[in-house]
C-alpha cells in the first residue's frame, strides 16, 4: 500500500488532480487521458490497484494499463460490479 500511495501522490502532482496545488487544467500538467501505466509482475499489481483506486475516487480516467504477468490483488472491485457466481 505504501508504493501504491507514493505512485498516487506522483500521479496527483503531475496531473494536478488530488494534489491540491494548482489547476488540473494549467499548462504545466499532463492530461490523464494521455498517461499510460506498464507494470510487469509485482508491478503490475501495482498500477492495477492505483486505477482501481482512481476509479473508487471518482478522478479522471486514465489513457490505460498495461499488465504483463500480474494483475489485481484485492478482495474490493469496481462499484456496481459484483463477482462471477455471486448473485
């Protein structure tokens, strides 16, 4: 949790979104939609879990993910999505 924490904060200054300082549409900032994360294994469960908390968080979404060989490691899923078998 404290990596994912630390990749949230550098994602919030950079797009201005969460940081708190400055306007997320100032010229200094990146555009979410144009930031693609890549994770392999252990890093891949990392920039999993920090969509799924952009997403819980309601913030703007980013362009996407790129997973090799890992994926989502928590109990918790997307509001409104309900596991397979689970009625």
């Amino acid at each position: 949790k404290h990596a994912v924490g630390l990749l949230d904060s550098l994602l919030g200054s950079l797009t201005g979104i969460g940081s708190g300082d400055g306007d997320a549409h100032d010229s200094t900032t990146w555009i979410p939609e144009r930031i693609f994360l890549f994770g392999f294994s252990a890093g891949a469960c990392l920039v999993h879990e920090l969509c799924r908390m952009w997403w819980n968080a309601g913030r703007m979404a980013l362009g996407g993910v790129i997973c090799i060989a890992g994926g989502i490691q928590t109990k918790e899923g997307l509001p409104g999505m309900k596991p397979k078998g689970v009625t």
